[in-house]
C-alpha cells in the first residue's frame, strides 16, 4: 500500500489495491465522465485551434493519445485525419472508446484507429509493436498525468513514466502533457469548476480538499458534482498529485535533454496573455537524432 493510502482512501469501493490504481474501475466516473464532458463533437474552439494548429504546424501525422479515456481527444483528432494510436489504463473508460470505433467503422478513418489497454508504467514496452521508430506526438492531457501520484516521496513513477512517454516520440517529435494549476489551487484551497477542454453544459461544482504528508502537499482530491438534468446530481470523487509549475519543467527538462523547444501554456495561451490559468499544458519537441 502507498504512502498516501495509509492516510488516505483514494479509491472507489470495489477497487483492487494491486497492481494499476484505476481510479475510474468502479465504471461510476466512467459514465458520468461521458456526461461531464458532453457532446463528444463539443469541444471548446480554443482547444481544438490550439491543438491541430500545433500539431500540423510541426508536420505530424501519427498520434500517441496515453490517456484516451472514453476517447474524447482521439475521436476528434481521428476526425481531423490524424492517424492515432489511443491507450489507457481503464477498461471501464476504454469501452466508449471502442463502441464509438466500432459504430463508425464503415469510415476508414475509424477502422485504422487502434486502441489498447497499457499502463504509463510500463508503456514502452506494453507497446513495442506499435512503435514504428516513434510517434510523431505524444499527448496526455485532460489534467491526466496527475492521477499518478507519488507513492515513495521522490517522484520515481512520475518520471518512469515521462522517460516512457519520452522514449515513444520519435526524434524531432513533440510532447503535449498538461496539469491543473496546482500552485493556486493550494494557494486558494479551491479549484475553478471552469474546463478549458469541454462545452459541458452541465453545471460543476468542485470541492477540494488537500491531504499533507511532512507538511508538503502530496494529494488532491476532488469531488466532482455533476448535474445530470431533471433535478438530479452525480457525484463522483477523483485524487491528483498536486504538480508544481517548476518542479514540473524541471523533470520535463531533465528527460528531454538538448530539447530544442520547451512552451509553456496557460489555458492555451502564451503565459504572460493570461493571469491565474486553470491548466498549464507544456510543449517539448524531442531533439533530433
Ligand atoms: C481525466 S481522464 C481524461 C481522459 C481524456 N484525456 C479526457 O480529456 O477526457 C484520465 C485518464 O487517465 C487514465 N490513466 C490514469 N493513470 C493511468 C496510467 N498509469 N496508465 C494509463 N492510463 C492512466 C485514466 O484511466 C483516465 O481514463
């Protein structure tokens, strides 16, 4: 058990304490993900100018997603004629995933988007068959690096897994990775229920509470209260590292050595355009061989 579970039950009833820690195994964050993030075509303009103007200024074609979920990122960029690979660790958020492949099929876009179940742990080698000589991109975003958390007190699995997500970007490739402003929420003690990434129209409360370990921050958990329509709310709970700014892109720095661009944005805009942003997603482009 990790450190922070001794202290604190991070998991949903019916969760295995062994291997994986799939936050979303109880299928219940699962489903009321496919309504917290709404229509799956609703994404914010923002974020789809941002991303495909950033992913085809750089000339890529072939996408890693490393935390498709219910498939929401890929679907769009499957769309925009990317050509994907998409993983996760959750079965339970991985089956919209493949209904939505399998009810579109007939569309060859859709018939060669391959999606598997690995772990960011062991993700080299969990998918050595799809390698190719790397990615073109690899993303994890939707405030999902942070569901792993830090279990011995130094970061070890954080950058296991960013050596992997490294090591599966092809040379002169990219990483877009992004995470909750964690230095103002544990400046303010709350989280803005605002997202950056969905047209959900259903409203969002989010109450935060932050468990200290040798008084530093070591987890966030949210409470996510979702409001499913005719008077009813579902409620589904959901624990984070709490990633600093600069400890962030320090360990990005230190694994994408010589990198020859390292951006930073906030809420999808140049850091100095926006104050207090709710996400940071960082930019880093692999050097070349
Ligand atoms: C917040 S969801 C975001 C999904 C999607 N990107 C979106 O924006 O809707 C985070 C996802 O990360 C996945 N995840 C968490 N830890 C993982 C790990 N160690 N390996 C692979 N996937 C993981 C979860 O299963 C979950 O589906």
């Amino acid at each position: 058990m990790s450190k922070a579970d001794t202290v604190f039950q991070v998991r949903s009833d019916g969760i295995s304490a062994e291997g994986v820690r799939d936050q979303y195994a109880d299928g219940k964050a699962a489903k009321v993900w496919e309504i917290f993030i709404g229509d799956k075509k609703s994404r914010t303009e923002n974020y789809r100018n941002f991303l495909v103007k950033k992913l085809r200024e750089n000339g890529v074609r072939r996408i890693l997603d490393v935390a498709c979920g219910t498939g929401v990122d890929s679907i769009m960029l499957v769309e925009e004629g990317f050509e994907v690979v998409s993983i996760d660790a959750s079965d339970k958020m991985l089956k919209y995933a493949l209904k939505e492949r399998w009810n579109r099929r007939k569309e060859s876009n859709f018939d060669n988007w391959v999606i598997e179940e690995a772990n960011w742990l062991t993700l080299y080698d969990d998918i050595q068959h799809l390698l190719n000589g790397g990615f073109d991109a690899v993303m994890c975003l939707g405030n999902s690096f942070a569901h792993l958390l830090d279990n011995y007190g130094d970061q070890r699995e954080q950058i296991q897994a960013i050596r992997n997500f490294e090591r599966c970007v092809k040379p002169g490739g990219l990483l877009l990775i992004d995470h909750r402003n964690y230095d103002n929420i544990m400046n303010t003690g709350a989280t803005p229920a605002k997202c950056i990434y969905y047209n959900s129209s259903h409203t969002t409360d989010i109450k935060t509470s932050v468990l200290y370990i040798a008084s530093k921050p070591a987890l966030v958990t949210l409470d996510y209260q979702i409001s499913t329509g005719k008077g009813e709310v579902s409620e589904f709970r959901l624990s984070y590292y709490p990633h600093k700014l600069k400890v962030f892109e320090e360990i990005l720095r230190s694994i994408f050595r010589d990198a020859p661009s390292h951006e930073t944005y906030g809420d999808f805009k140049p850091l100095d355009r926006v104050i207090q942003p709710a996400f940071y997603i960082h930019v880093i482009k692999k050097a070349s061989a």
